[in-house]
C-alpha cells in the first residue's frame, strides 16, 4: 500500500506565497510522474501542475510564471511553491501519485489541503 499526505495549506492575503507538501510513503513501490490539482468550490476539479521521475514540468495556464512545482525522489515528495496568490486560486489542492507496484501503474491521491487566498 501506498499513502500519500499533503501538507502546507493555510489562509494568505492575496499576493502572498505558500509552500505545500506532499509525501507517498509504503514499501516496494516505485514513483513516477507526481502532480498537484485543485477543486475550488462547485467547480471541477483541475491539473494544477505535474512533474515527471525526470524532472519534467508541466502547468496550467492560469499558475504558469507564479507556481513552481519541484520534487526530491529521495524524500518521496513533490512540494508546489505559490506566488503571487490570487482569490481565484482558493480551493482543495490535492497531489496526485502515480505508483508502479508488482508491474502494475496505480494513481494514489492525497485528501487535500485547504488554501484560502483572502482579498
């Protein structure tokens, strides 16, 4: 098994910054692309930014110039600096993993961190 926590969330004025955390902790696994997404309130949820096992990024047009997302394969963990904060960025963000175990390729979700972005 695998389980993955986040953490990190918080309430910021707009134009502040907060630094989430996530951790895929268990035995015999290995990770491959990790990812961020968020659901704001009565909306979809939404990719955010993901990075490969290579370093490889990728990022949503609304975060692009002011999230970084970065990880550390050693730690296990994928971590999403956030700039310059909006309101519009208030929602669950939850990171995604994505595991092979025994040759199978699993997704593992976190349970979300909670960001407000005041105006």
């Amino acid at each position: 098994q695998v389980q993955v926590v986040e953490s990190g969330g918080g309430l910021v004025q707009a134009g502040g910054s907060l630094r989430l955390s996530c951790a895929a902790s268990g035995s015999s696994f290995r990770i491959d692309d990790m990812g961020w997404y968020r659901q704001a309130p009565g909306k979809q949820r939404e990719l955010v930014a993901t990075i490969t096992r290579g370093g490889s990024t990728n990022y949503a047009d609304s975060v692009k110039g002011r999230f970084t997302i970065s990880r550390s394969n050693a730690k296990n963990t994928v971590y999403l600096q956030m700039n310059s904060l909006k309101p519009e960025d208030t929602a669950v963000y939850y990171c995604k993993v994505v595991v092979t175990i025994s040759s199978r390729l699993l997704e593992v979700w976190g349970q979300g961190t909670l960001v407000t972005v005041s105006s």
